[in-house]
C-alpha cells in the first residue's frame, strides 16, 4: 500500500537513494557528472536530510514522503518564498515507479501545506529540456514564466533553468 507521509529519521536513506538515482537517471544527458555530483553531494547527505526534517518551518516545510510497502518510492518538499508565493523545491521518484500518479500525490500534499502557509501562487524550477519532469508541470497548469542561470553553476557551466509558474 502507498502511503503518502510527513517524512521522518527512518526515511532518511530512502530520501538520498531515491533522489541520486533520480538525478542520475534525469540528467545524466542534461548536465555533465561534474555538475551532478556537486549537487548531490550538497543536497543528499545524511545530515542534511536529518536538518531538513528536524528543522522546517515556513521557508521550508520539510520533507514529504511516498512510502510502498515499507520503501520510499518518491520525496518531494516546498515552503515560502513571499507572503502568498510557495515553491515546489524538490521532487523526485524512484526512476522505475514514474507515471503511476505518485508524483501527483506529493505535488498536491506540498501544495496542500503551502496553502495552509497562505499560498494563492506557486513556482518550481525546472532543468531547461527536463523532458522527464517539464509535461508533468504543464499537465499540472504550470506556464514557464522566464528562464535564468541553473542553480548552483559555476565558471565554465551554461545551463539553464525554467521559472514554471500556477496559480493555487
Ligand atoms: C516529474 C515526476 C515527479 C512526475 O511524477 P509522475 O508520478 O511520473 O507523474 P504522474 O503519474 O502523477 O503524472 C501526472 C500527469 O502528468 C503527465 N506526465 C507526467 N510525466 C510526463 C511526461 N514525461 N510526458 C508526458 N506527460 C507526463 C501524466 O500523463 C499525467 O497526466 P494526466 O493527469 O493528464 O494523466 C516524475 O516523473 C519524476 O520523478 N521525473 C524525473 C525527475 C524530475 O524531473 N523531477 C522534477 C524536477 S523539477
């Protein structure tokens, strides 16, 4: 049985392993090792994680997992970035459990505690040419409102990212 929950200590190595191997099999013919190891090895340590769902508030509202059978299958995370805008920060599956809904389930429990945060607008960035990700958000309402340089780029890297933008 799926469950969709408020993660915990015990889904911290199911957060890391599901988003790496997302990340992999995401951009692996997007953005080059170099780029993809340095953003895993800021974002999907253990003790990241462990702050991120010890410490949420507002700006970060914490992870929310999709749980099968005992197993994190997808994780995903949002907060606020104005007084009425949230962001979808983070979402990723399993690379083997994609279009069965699950990215829907954890798309609307981040939304549902952006509203509770007051949220009537939403934002995610999205990999320029994400063709894994980019149709979910359009079937989602999402509009690509501007582009701008990819987070965390340095010296040499061109990539670029898309503001998709929705009203909630
Ligand atoms: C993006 C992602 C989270 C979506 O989750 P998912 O469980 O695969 O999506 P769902 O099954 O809930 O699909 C919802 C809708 O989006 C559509 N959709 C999703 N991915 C699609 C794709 N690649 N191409 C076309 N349509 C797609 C589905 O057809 C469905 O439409 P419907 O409601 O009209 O039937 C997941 O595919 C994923 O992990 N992708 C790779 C990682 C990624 O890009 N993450 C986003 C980073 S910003």
């Amino acid at each position: 049985m799926i469950t969709i929950q408020k993660a915990n200590e015990e889904h911290i190595d199911g957060i890391a392993k599901v988003c790496i191997d997302a990340y992999w099999a995401t951009y692996s013919e997007l953005l080059s090792s170099e780029y993809i190891n340095r953003m895993i090895r800021e974002f999907y340590t253990y003790d990241r994680i462990l702050k991120e769902i010890t410490i949420t508030n507002r700006q970060w509202n914490g992870w929310i997992v999709a749980v099968d059978d005992g197993m994190v299958v997808g994780a995903g995370g949002g907060g606020m970035i104005s007084e009425n805008h949230g962001e979808l920060f983070v979402l990723y599956l399993d690379p083997n459990r994609r279009k069965e809904g699950l990215g829907s389930m954890l798309l609307d429990a981040v939304t549902k505690e952006l509203k509770e945060y007051g949220a009537k607008e939403q934002w995610v960035s999205v990999t320029k040419h994400n063709d894994k990700g980019i149709p979910f958000y359009e079937a989602k309402g999402f509009f690509c409102v501007h582009e701008q340089l990819e987070y965390g780029v340095v010296e040499g890297e061109d990539y670029m990212a898309l503001r998709y933008h929705r009203m909630i």
